[in-house]
C-alpha cells in the first residue's frame, strides 16, 4: 500500500481523530497532519499559505472548521481549490451540492423528495403546543435541527413535556413525527464501495439509541442485511459525502424502514468509551 500524505481539516478536538483515526493512520505508514482552517483570513482565501500549502497533500479529508452559511463561502472555496489539484483526493466536500447538508430538515427533505421514506418534519418556529398535536397526534419529537449525541432530543407526550422542553432555546428545533421502533439502524459508509450494518439499541427508559447516552451496538439481523445495504447505497450517491453514517429506524407499525438523519463527523471506532459525535 501506497504511504500517503494526508491532511484532516478539523476545527474540534475530536477523540475520533487524535485517538483513534491518526494513531490508525500512522500505523500503516502514512503521514497524518491536522489542520484547522477557521483561522485562515476570509480575504483572498483560496490564496493564503495554508491553502496553498494543500497542494502537497494527497488526501484532504474535511471534518470542521468552515461554516457553509457564512457569506464569504471559504468552504466553497476550499471545495474548488481542491477540485482544480487532480493530484489532491478530497474527502467529505461535496458543499457546493448540498450546503445545508448539516441540516436534519434539509436531510430529510432532499430524501424525500427523492422517494425515501422519512418522518414529517417542520420548522419549530412560531408554533404551540396544540398546533403541533393536531398536526402529529399526541406524540412526537422535537430536536436540535443540527444537534449530535440525542442532546435535547425530547419526545413530547403531553402539554407539560411541551412547556418543560421549550424552556431551553430551541430557535434552530424541528418538530417531527414520531416512529414507533425497538431499534436504530446505523450505517456507516467509506466512498461507494465500504459500508459497515450494526443496530443500536436504547438503555432502558429511553427511546434514543445514541452510544454515548448508553445505548447498546448490536448486529443487525440477517434479514435486514440487503434492504439496508441498498438504502445505504441509495443515500450515499443521493449525497455523495464518502465517510457518513445513516441512521434508519423500521416503523414497527408499518414494518417500514424510515430514514431519520445522516452525521458528517462519525465517531470511526465503538468501544466502551467511544461514542457518537
């Protein structure tokens, strides 16, 4: 195997990359640096040194650090000087097609209307309660449109869980139906061709499934194996973002797979104490 050069564009200290993805990396030989583009002046961008300086990497793999709405389009930018090096393989910069694609609404949404099945899904913004239960029915969920780890995911049950929940700021909440389920699917992909299937099952008085709020990593269920295995495909050439994970839930009423988000920034390695990002 070739020994690359590669560059990981991260703005967070993120145990998946300084515990587990570099050290894994360095150990088959390549040559791993983390750089963090936040800094980098908005002005003339593309020609600071620390953009130039890309062009010596074979590998830029995109994790944080450039925000897609801010006005000066850096990652865009970025996206483009790296598209114009045909000797630089960039991973995780597909912006320029999807720019919201850190939005569950726009997630969803964009699958939907290319005939996935998802959860209803609307904006939190100026809504109530009763409006809200006449549109979902006495249960259902509301959530961080860009959230990660179930952090403020609640399942809204009655009037008070409501008042209890949107105590906190929830400027940027989507509301969505909820899906009856026992089990969360995830699917993790590398480019087109690697995939990794495992269920995820919630701790007990719970209905999240998130590793790091204690949910159990299990195998998936031989009969389940090819139907993910093609949804998976499906929403990777739909997005077109080569390291993503997948998350799916069956709807146990309607026996439906549904697909309820995607994650740019997946932990890579699962053990005791590893956990969603």
């Amino acid at each position: 195997m070739k020994a690359l050069n590669i560059a990981i564009l991260a703005q967070l200290d993120s145990p998946t990359i300084t515990q587990h993805l570099t050290p894994e990396l360095k150990q088959r030989g390549h040559t791993v640096d983390i750089i963090d583009l936040s800094c980098v002046p908005h002005q003339d961008f593309e020609t600071q040194p620390e953009i130039q300086a890309l062009a010596a990497y074979d590998v830029v793999y995109y994790r944080s650090g450039l925000d897609p709405s801010e006005s000066e389009g850096r990652i865009f930018k970025l996206e483009s000087f790296i598209e114009q090096h045909s000797s630089i393989h960039g991973v995780n910069l597909q912006f320029t097609k999807h720019p919201l694609i850190n939005s569950k609404q726009y997630q969803l949404e964009t699958a939907h209307i290319n005939g996935m099945e998802t959860p209803h899904t609307i904006p939190l913004k100026q809504t109530s309660y009763a409006e809200l239960a006449d549109k979902f029915g006495n249960c259902f969920v509301i959530k961080p449109d860009s959230g990660t780890q179930g952090q403020n995911v609640k399942r809204i049950q009655s009037e008070q869980d409501w008042d209890e929940a949107i105590e906190q700021n929830t400027e940027d909440f989507i509301c969505q139906s909820f899906i009856p389920h026992e089990f969360e699917y995830r699917a993790q992909t590398l480019g087109n061709d690697e995939m990794s299937l495992y269920k995820r099952v919630p701790p007990k008085g719970d209905f999240r499934s998130n590793i790091s709020l204690g949910g159990t990593m299990l195998p998936i269920e031989k009969n389940h194996e090819a139907e993910l295995t093609r949804l998976t495909a499906e929403v990777q050439k739909l997005f077109d973002f080569e390291i993503i994970a997948i998350d799916f839930m069956v709807n146990t009423e309607e026996q439906k797979f549904v697909l309820t988000e995607i994650n740019l920034n997946p932990c890579l390695l699962y053990t005791s104490d590893a956990a969603d990002e």
